[in-house]
C-alpha cells in the first residue's frame, strides 16, 4: 500500500468536506437562502395587448356560437325532439314480462 497516496486522498476529501461545510453554514446565516431573490408578481399586461386578446376571444367565441345556433332547433320544434326518444324508449308502456314461468 501507498500510505502517501491514501492520505493526498484522505487531505483532497478533508478539503472537499470544509467547503462544503462552509457553504452549508452560509446557508444556515441567511436564512437558507444563498441570495436573495425577487418575488414573482402579478404579471400586468398593457392596454393594448389586453384589447388584442379581447379581439382575439371575441373572434373565438363567436366561432364556437356559429355551429351551435344552426343545431339549434326552434321552440315549435321542441315536440318534435322528444318523439324520437319515444320511439327509442317507450315509458308509457309497462315493461314486458315473460310468461314461461307463470304457471
């Protein structure tokens, strides 16, 4: 064995350790912080970039409207909607009941 080489290691990592240890306690001083940072806040936006995004969602809700008013049925048609759910489900009538059993 290199007793030479092993405590040139051991000294590197005593060194290593002290800065380390330095920078932690550093830490500890501030409060955990190693500098201070600026808080983010409330991002504002300029008058006319707030009236290009209005535009811009005007122009979007608009289109989304489109389709829905022509899938819109009138009010006089509203009868008319529900008979096909009579056709697919007949609630007036009671549910059918098998009779191979009744005896």
């Amino acid at each position: 064995m290199d007793l030479k080489r092993i405590i040139e290691e051991l000294r590197a990592e005593r060194d290593s350790l002290s800065g380390t240890i330095e920078v932690l306690e550093r830490l500890l001083q501030n409060g955990g912080a190693t500098e201070k940072t600026k808080r983010r806040g409330r991002k504002f936006m300029a008058d006319r970039d707030r009236e290009e995004v209005s535009k811009r969602m005007k122009r979007y809700w608009a289109s989304r409207r489109k389709p829905e008013s022509a899938k819109a049925a009138a009010p006089s048609d509203y009868p008319n909607q529900l008979n096909h759910l009579a056709t697919e489900h007949s609630w007036d009538s009671p549910p059918k009941t098998s009779t191979a059993g009744a005896n």
